[in-house]
C-alpha cells in the first residue's frame, strides 16, 4: 500500500534530510556560541566620571 511509509527508499531520502537538517541547527548552534558575547561582559558596571567633571 502506497503511502504507509513501506517504501525503502522514501524513509532513507527522509532520514537523510532530517540528518541534514539535524546537521545544519548543529552548525547554526556553534557558530551562533561562537559569536555570542557572555552577559557578564555585556552587564558589567563602568563608572561613567563624566558627571565628576563638575565637582570638586
């Protein structure tokens, strides 16, 4: 019967798709931590002096 996943080489193209697809989120993920900048960087306190100009 046509359709009940039976076929051979239906599954496998299948199973090779989602293993490319599974592939390609995997390199997206990398290369996405690669350029991630951890928050404690991006979050960490700088004393701003500009409003000590003023004061003595």
């Amino acid at each position: 019967m046509q359709g009940d996943g039976d076929d051979p080489a239906v599954s496998r193209g299948e199973q090779i798709q989602a293993a490319e697809r599974e592939a390609a989120k995997q390199r997206l993920l990398a290369e996405a931590e690669a350029d991630r900048i951890p928050a404690e960087e991006i979050t960490r306190a700088v004393p701003d002096r500009r409003w000590l100009r003023g004061q003595p």
